[in-house]
C-alpha cells in the first residue's frame, strides 16, 4: 500500500511540474513564410508578411505633399496609409480587416469569410 502510495505521489509531482513548466514557455512562435521591406527616400512605404498559420498582412504608406514645394523637410507632408490583414479566428473562420488612415482619421472595415463546410 505504501509504495502505491508512493508512486501515485511521484505522478501527481510529475504531472504539476509538466503542467507548468508548459505554462512557463507561453505561446509557440509561428515561422515567417514570406517578407518584404521597402522603405522610399521620401518617406513612403510598403511591407507584408505571411505567416505559417494563415496570417497575412500588407501596408502602403504614402507621404503626400500638401504644396507645390518638393521641400523634404516641409512639416506639412502628409502621410496616407492602407493596408488589410487576415487571420484564421479560434473557430477556423477567415477574418480579414481594410483599413485606411490619413489626415481624416482612421477607418477601418471587418470582415469575416465563411467556413466552405463539405455537404455529404
């Protein structure tokens, strides 16, 4: 009976110390598949990433010159920015977002794809 006891008790110590050793290492990162950079002299910009889980991600960023002066120092250089990202929700639906920001503010629209369900 003792050493039933015993090893029932070297389980449970076991079991505690995989649970949180897992707790500890958090989320498991997701590999990169595909990423690009582009930075302009003026100050306009492009990049997306996809991701192993079916993340996407892209934005434009475009500085917009509020005079008729090329001055690269003017203050008053605007900058527009676009862009859209899915991702794949805890229910295995598509969940793609647009968005817009500039000088009239930030918008943005959501929009979920529905599941294609198999009809046998």
């Amino acid at each position: 009976m003792f050493a039933l006891l015993l090893i029932l008790t070297g389980c449970c110590h076991l079991w505690s110390w995989t649970a949180e050793s897992a707790a500890i290492s958090g989320p498991v990162p997701v590999p990169i598949l595909k990423s690009v950079a582009e930075q302009q002299s003026d100050g306009s910009y492009f990049f997306n990433y996809q991701a192993a889980d079916g993340s996407y991600r892209e934005e434009v960023g475009i500085v917009r010159r509020s005079d008729s002066k090329a001055d690269a120092d003017d203050d008053n250089d605007e900058l527009e920015v676009s862009g859209i990202y899915h991702y794949i929700d805890d229910y295995g639906q598509t969940v793609e977002v647009s968005y817009t920001a500039d000088k009239n503010g930030f918008l943005s629209h959501v929009r979920r794809i529905p599941i294609n369900k198999a009809i046998h």
